[in-house]
C-alpha cells in the first residue's frame, strides 16, 4: 500500500510521516494553498530525508515549462497534477482528478499516468478539504488509483477494504492547522492505512 501524507511544509512533519511508515510526502507547489511551499525549502527537506520515500510535487495550472525548473530544484521524484497542469516527457506523474456526479472511470486511460489520485470534488479548492466521497464508485476499477478526500484513521481501513486502492493520500484531517501536521492523527492514519492491507 503506497500511503502518502501531502501538504509537508516542514523537515518535523516530514520525518515524523517517514517514521510513522508513510511512503510518499506530497509538497504544494500551488501559491494560492494555504500549503504552499517553494522549491528552495523543499530541497532543504529532502536533502535530509532518508532514500526510497517519494517525494512529491502537487500542481495546479501549471506550465510544462516552469514545471520541470521546480522539479529539478527541488529534488521531486514525481508529479501530481491538477487542473491543466502538463508534465513534461521525462517526468514522471499522477493525475488528479476531482469526483463529479458524472465522472466515469473508463476515462481514465491507464497509459496516461502512472496513478489516479481521486478525491471529493469542491467548487472551492482543488483538495485539502477534508471532504469524503463515495468509495464504492472506485470498486472494482482496474486502475492504478490513490484515494484521497477526508481520509483519516477513523475511515481509511473502511475506504481500502471498500475499493482496493495502489494508495492512499490523505491532508487536512490530520493536521493542527494547515501546514501543519498533528503528529499523533497522522501516525494514526498511516498505522490504520498500513495495517488494512495485511
């Protein structure tokens, strides 16, 4: 089970994600999010974190262009896009996408991205709000897919026995504000994530 805790800001949250057993770190590279942080102090972070956890860069509308200048400066290993965001040939990616009444997963064509990050759809935000979704729509689905949306201890064994993702991402809910992690929720979701696959 891949499980990603996303929003990072901070080298404290960082490590004690790795050390709750989190495999993928998501840093928001999107100016509006209230969990935005620049490349420079992102490769501060990754310079100090032990090898094999992927590190993750969260874009919105972002331009190929500008793109690949952050991933090289801050060390990313993979993308996650939103919106009209566009990763060049030589980066790897995930592609996000928000769940609308009408979404249908056949649209999702497995030689696109390496994964599918689903999460609640919100007129608000492109995530990070804390709202759930109906997972028995992902059931079944064969592809790569990462829940995310309102995930936490309290429901992310639910959410996985439900719909047998490749992962689970989760932001808001296990936090003390945003940006900043609450250290026990966290440990707690990546625990629960950890232990429903067994």
């Amino acid at each position: 089970m891949m499980v990603k805790v996303c929003g990072i800001t901070n080298i404290e949250d960082a490590a004690a994600a790795i050390d709750a057993g989190a495999s993928a770190l998501g840093f928001n590279f999107y100016p509006e999010s209230p969990r935005y942080i620049d490349p420079e102090t992102v490769a501060g972070i990754a310079s100090r974190l032990v090898p094999g956890v992927l590190k993750v860069g969260v874009f919105v509308n972002q331009p190929a262009g500008s793109l690949k200048d952050i991933v090289r400066a801050a060390g990313l290993d993979i993308v996650q896009l939103h919106g009209a965001s566009f990763a060049p040939s030589s980066v790897r990616f995930w592609r996000a996408v928000r769940m609308r009444p009408d979404f249908d997963f056949a649209s999702l064509d497995p030689l696109e991205a390496e994964a599918f990050l689903i999460d609640a759809f919100s007129g608000e935000a492109w995530g990070g709000t804390g709202r759930t979704w109906d997972w028995t729509l992902a059931a079944g689905v064969n592809r790569r897919l990462i829940l995310a949306g309102g995930l936490d201890a309290t429901n992310v064994r639910e959410a996985i026995r439900v719909a047998r993702p490749w992962g689970v991402d989760a932001c808001s809910r296990i936090e003390s504000s945003p940006g900043k992690k609450d250290h026990a929720k966290m440990r707690a979701f990546v625990e629960a994530a950890l232990a429903e696959q067994i």
